[in-house]
C-alpha cells in the first residue's frame, strides 16, 4: 500500500499475532494491525475563520475586534500565540489619492520551538490580509459662494484663505 508514503514524516508498520490452539487440532491463526504514527502539524490558522481582505472608508476603524480576528488550532494541543502586523498604508496606482492599501500580516508562532508531541522542530507561519482604505468624503467648497458669483469684483476665496494662512 502506498499510505505510508503519503503521510510525510509519520511512520507504519505492520504487526502480526499468531494464535495456536492445543497443537491436537492444530488450528493456527494470524492477525494483522498496521499501526500508524503520526507526526502531529505544527499550529496552523483556521483557514474558515480567516479574516477576509476587506475594503473601509476613512471614517471606519481597522481594528481587528472590527474587521476580524485570526484563529489557530494546534492538533496536538500545543501552546501557541497569533499576531499581527500592519504595513504602512500604501497609495493605491491610479486612485489620485483615494485609496491605500494595508497589509496586515497575522503570524502564529508555538511557544516551544520542539513540539511537545513528537519532540520535532515546530515551526511558525504567516498569513496576509489586505485592508484597502477609500477616501470616499465630497470635497467642500472652500470660501465665498458655491456658485462662484463675484458681482461687483467680490472676491471672498482670496479673503478666506488669506485669513486661513494667518490662522
């Protein structure tokens, strides 16, 4: 059987017994167990419960208690610990300043370097979340009339902002 050989780093061996009933009779019978030994993953994420890339306006928070928070299971019941990392925002091509993209990098590391299992090295493993940040606010007019009527040469953008620069 090609099992063994799809299970990296378990391993199978066959067992056999062998029942001999009074040697008058002479019934003899065999039984064959195959015993595997699994070597337990290291912790990974619960890849159902991953927090999907989602895209929020300037107004809404990234927090994770929000946006989602990342989950791990240990099949061998090791102890370990998941946290995240957020890139800089980065301005997203094309978008004239609209959106920025965060990368939100969630690790899960065991806190033994050995499982506590097998004794192998555990290993640690990383997942990226993209969080993109849409400026969707209208620009407001700035000073005087919205309709820009400057009957009689009044110009009230140039006194807004001039007292704006002396603020």
């Amino acid at each position: 059987s090609d099992f063994p050989n799809r299970m990296r780093g378990s391993s199978f061996m066959e067992v056999t017994w062998q029942l001999h009933d009074n040697p008058v009779c002479g019934g003899i019978s065999d039984t064959v167990k195959q015993i595997v030994t699994l070597e337990p993953a290291p912790p990974a994420f619960v890849s159902s419960s991953f927090p999907a890339d989602v895209r929020v306006n300037t107004e809404q928070t990234t927090d994770p208690m929000e946006l989602g928070v990342a989950e791990g299971v240990s099949p061998c019941r090791q102890e370990f610990d998941i946290f995240y990392v957020d890139s800089d925002p980065v301005p997203v091509e094309g978008s004239n300043g609209k959106e920025w993209t965060v990368s939100r990098v969630w690790s899960i590391v065991p806190f033994f370097k050995t499982s506590v299992c097998s004794g192998a090295i555990a290993s640690s493993s990383s997942r990226t979340q993209t969080i993109t940040i849409v400026d969707e606010t209208t620009p407001a007019p700035v000073g005087g009339n919205a309709n820009n009527n400057n009957n009689n040469n009044n110009n009230d953008d140039s006194r807004l902002i001039a007292s704006v620069g002396n603020w």
